[in-house]
C-alpha cells in the first residue's frame, strides 16, 4: 500500500506542478530578480531581414499572406519575401510568381516535396539577410510586428525570437485562445528569465549564423530554443510581435492537428537531445524539465494516477474516494464539454484539457508505430 500510495501522490504532485506549481514558480523568480532594465536613446535597429514563408497547397491564402508581407513597417530596402513552395500541387507558386512580377522583394521557390524543415533549410541558402524570419502561410502579422521581432536582436546575446500568435475564431474566443494565453503568460515569465523552452511557428526569427539544419521530422518551434541555448545563445519572446491565425472549427480538428504536431515533437524529445542535460545551465534544465518534460509526461502521469487511486480505494480513508471523483470529474466535464461545445466554458476547458492531454500519448503512439514522416498536410478546415 505504501508503494501505491507514494505513486499516486507523487504523480498527482507532478501533474499539478507541472500546471500551476511551475507557473507560481516562475513567477516567484522573476519577482526576485526585479524590474528588467529598457534601453533608451539608442538609434533604431533595422538590419536585412528575409521572411520566409514555407507553403504546401495553399492557394487560398497565400495571396492574403504576401500582401500582408509586402505591407508591414519595415524599411523595403531591407527587407526581402520569400515563399518556398513544398512540392505544392495547386497554384500557390503561380499566385506567388504573379505577386514577384508586380514586387521585386519577393522570390518563389519552386521544391519538391521534402517537408516544411526541408523547404526552409532550401529558403535559407537563398536567403540573403542578416535575420531570418519564417511565417506560416496562414499567419498574419501586424504591421509593427517585424520591427518588433527584429529590435530584441540588438542584444548580440540573441539568437532567436519567437512572437505572440493569437488564435480568431467568429466568436472572437476559444479554448485554444485560452490556452495560448497561459501559454504565453508562462513564456513570457521564461523569457525574463533568460530563454524559452518552445516557440511558435506563425512568427519568429534567427540570426543566420545561429540557424540550424534539423532533423526533418521535428519542427524549429520546438527544437530551435532549446538547442540554441545550449549553443549559448539567448532563445526570447517579444509580446509586441503579433500574429494572428484561425483555429480549426472543430475539436476533432484541434485534435487531429495536435496529434501529428506531437508526432513530430517525440522525435526531438527522446532522440533529439533535449533530454540530455549537457550544454544547459541550471536555471534551463528547470524549464526544460517542468515545461517541457513532465509536459510531455502528463497523459502517463494521469493514467498512473487514476490507476493507483483505484487501487487504493479502501485502503486510505476517505481522501482516495475525493481523489477519484475528481479525476472522474474530469474525464466527465470533457465528455460533457465535447457536446455542449463553448456553451459552458468550465465543461469547455475540461474537454480541452483532457484533448491536449490525450493528443500527447496519440502522437507519441503514432510516431512508435509508423514513424513521422517529414512531409505535413495543410489543416483541414482552415483555408
């Protein structure tokens, strides 16, 4: 009994600190460390930058998503467009060479199919900027937000910088957008801090000699910060670079997207180095452990929980029944959640929660069985 019972607490402990403990934590240290320091009086900081928009079949939006390239605050002098057309078999290179013939910053390039990694590794030789900075093809940027990215890079500390993606729905709010605002609130208590653990990858940017060439499989959102750090440079996030992208109208949808973005995240975690502690300083592995890690371990830990707690229903008194009914709780807010939608936000977010959750051990599965492979489909639902 003593065994089960050291399992369960200990897993229910890891679950809720990896949630809310790791969070308070950060809070806690960036409270400690005292106000950031703002640079003033200091000339803007406007180097080359080359956007670079990776793109498979998106001919409905990659009009839009030049458009919106060609119109943001950015001296056009130095700044150059780039759309690397993975193998697309509609007219997305069509719509983006007719764009080319009417804006000489923007180049096309024409690839075979290879994956996202693939094409933006083949965008960045061509590239000629000093920063690269990728989009996705359905991302939009606000006017403000390449200047944004590009003015943290005065610091010759940093290595890369990822902005803020909110997600739009007609609603105007979802639970992905509730997500990505505790999502972001945490990045932003890391950043402060020192680096990010994961970026996104609707809006961010590289130096040229800090990018790298990775696994194919896996993606820069996830593999850039923290292989950077352990290259020593700093990995942050700037809030006032803002993208905006539609979610998926569906939770099937969110669930399906999530699960192939996790079977290419298990590739970078288990043989892709972010378990090996070499290269990071102490105050990293922290992140890296409670953010990434035991987030990552979470569907495993949740499973151990509920299955230790069964166990010892009977053996310990009344708190293992209080213990059960919550986590039954759960299970039922998100059964309950999947058929009342965005009605009753609680019952919502417990469907949420329980989708991210599971979409974890799926991808984890798929990756497991078939492997991933580093081709990727544009989302359905969303154009």
């Amino acid at each position: 009994m003593i065994a089960l019972a050291v399992l369960f607490w200990a897993s229910v402990g890891l679950i809720l600190y990896s949630h809310v403990g790791y969070p308070l934590l950060l809070r806690v240290m960036v409270s400690l460390r005292g106000p950031v320091q703002r640079r003033s009086g200091v000339q803007p900081f406007r180097p080359s930058v080359s956007l670079i928009i990776a793109a498979h079949d998106e001919e409905e939006v990659i009009r839009q998503r030049l458009e919106n390239a060609i119109a943001l605050d950015y001296p056009r002098d130095k700044l150059e467009i780039i759309v690397a057309s993975d193998g697309s078999t509609d007219q997305t290179a069509a719509i983006a060479r007719e764009m080319a013939a009417s804006d000489a910053r923007v180049k096309v390039l024409e690839l075979l199919r290879r994956g996202k990694v693939k094409a933006q590794d083949a965008a960045a030789e061509e590239a000629s900027g000093a920063l690269l900075a990728f989009s996705d093809a359905n991302a939009f940027w606000e006017a403000g937000a390449l200047e944004a990215l590009v003015r943290r890079f005065a610091d010759p500390k940093v290595g890369y910088v990822c902005g803020r993606l909110r997600y739009l729905t007609p609603s105007g709010d979802n639970q992905e957008a509730a997500y990505w605002r505790y999502e972001t609130a945490i990045r932003a208590l890391e950043s402060r801090l020192g680096s990010i653990t994961g970026g996104n990858g609707a809006i961010y940017a590289v130096r040229r000699e800090a990018y790298l060439r990775l696994d194919p499989r896996t993606s820069h959102d996830l593999s850039l910060p923290f292989n950077l750090v352990r290259r020593g440079w700093h990995a942050i996030y700037e809030p006032l670079a803002r993208s905006v992208e539609r979610s998926l109208p569906t939770v099937e949808g969110e669930f399906r997207r999530k699960r192939r973005m996790m079977s290419h995240a298990w590739p970078m975690v288990i043989t892709g180095g972010m378990l090996d502690p070499r290269g990071y300083g102490a105050l990293y592995a922290i992140e890296i452990f409670s953010h990434r890690i035991l987030r990552y371990a979470s569907p495993f830990l949740h499973l151990l929980a509920l299955g230790t707690n069964i166990a010892l229903i009977g053996r310990g008194g009344g708190i293992y029944i209080v213990t059960l009914a919550a986590q039954l709780g759960l299970l039922a807010g998100a059964a309950l959640g999947y058929f009342v939608g965005g009605r009753v936000r609680l019952l919502a977010l417990c469907n949420y929660y329980v989708m991210i959750t599971a979409s974890l051990a799926a991808g984890l599965w798929d990756w497991l069985r078939k492997g991933t492979p580093p081709t990727w489909e544009k989302a359905e639902g969303r154009g």
